[in-house]
C-alpha cells in the first residue's frame, strides 16, 4: 500500500510539471508563429519594394518608351502601393495592414493615415529621377492575396523628372512614369 500511495503522489507531481509545462509552451508557440508570419510579411514587403523600384529604375534609365516587367506575390488581403508616404516622403512605397503595432519592427513606418480602424506598416525607397509630387495611391482592397504582374511604362517624353501614376487591370498592375 505505501508504494501504492508514492507512486500516486509521484504521479500527481509529473503531473502537475506537465500541466505548467503545457500552459507555458503552447501561449509560446502562438507568439512565434505570429512573430514568423510578421517576418515572413516584411520579408514579401522588402522583395517587392525591390522589384518594383529596380522596374522604375531600369524604365528610367532606358528612356522614353521603355517598358519593364516584373512579379510580385503578396499573401496579404489589403496592400497600398503609394507614389510617397506620409513618414518619410519616399517616392514609391508600399504599405501592408497589420492586425497590432505589437510585433512590427521598428524600422517600418506606421500611420492610421489610410483607414483609422487598421495599422498600416510602410516601407519606401527613394528613386532617382522621380518627382515628389501629388500623393497618388493604388489600394489592394481584399483581393491581394496572389501573383500580380506589374508593367512600368515610361511615357516621360521630357527627359526631366517623371511622375508616377498606377492602373491595374485584374491582376495587372501598370505604373507609368509621366511627365
């Protein structure tokens, strides 16, 4: 009977380790999972920044009627591109709604500017040639999970510095630089 009564109480002691073990590692696991997918979103957002601003470039560079290509995949619903942000002035950006402030680094810049009932988080670059002028924006409203091809087209016939404008089509996305 008292090795009956040891093993209980061994048994109940395992236990109870394993219950504050559980209840510890399963709340951790949530927090890593939603800090990967924060992650993995910055990471989306900085590529496509990238392709985009190389695209506008290489139009740029390539003078009047050039024309450059490129996809980007997004596997957010409510994306922006924006011809400058409200933090920085940049001359394209792109914004990405996030559910909290809470996990978003430090670097992205925040706004309520576009629907104060969502956080925004931006990245921009700043891109030679480029005028800072009107703000112009093309949102992504719920349908910005997939592959978007986006064409540049450089209409700048004055060879001075371009304005950006956007149109999309389905999933295609054009931006033309104009005078």
């Amino acid at each position: 009977m008292r090795r009956a009564q040891i093993t209980l109480e061994a048994i109940l002691i395992i236990s109870f380790f394993v219950l504050i073990l559980v209840a510890v590692s399963i709340p951790m696991g949530f927090r890593t999972s939603d800090a990967g997918r924060d992650v993995g979103q910055v990471v989306e957002m900085r590529t496509n920044l990238e392709k985009l601003s190389a695209a506008v470039s290489t139009a740029l560079a390539q003078g009047p009627g050039a024309v450059q290509t490129v996809r980007i995949t997004s596997n957010s619903r409510l994306w922006v591109l924006a011809t400058a942000d409200p933090e920085g002035n940049a001359s394209l950006s792109y914004w990405t709604v996030w559910e909290s402030r809470a996990r978003v680094p430090a670097e992205l810049a925040y706004t309520n500017t576009y629907d104060t009932t969502r956080h925004f988080g931006g990245l921009g670059r700043n891109i030679s040639g480029i005028r800072h002028g009107d703000h112009r924006y093309l949102y992504i409203n719920s349908s910005g999970k997939g592959t978007f091809v986006v064409r540049v087209e450089n209409r700048n016939l004055n060879g001075g510095d371009a304005e950006i404008n956007f149109n999309r089509n389905g999933s295609t996305i054009t931006i033309i630089l104009a005078e």
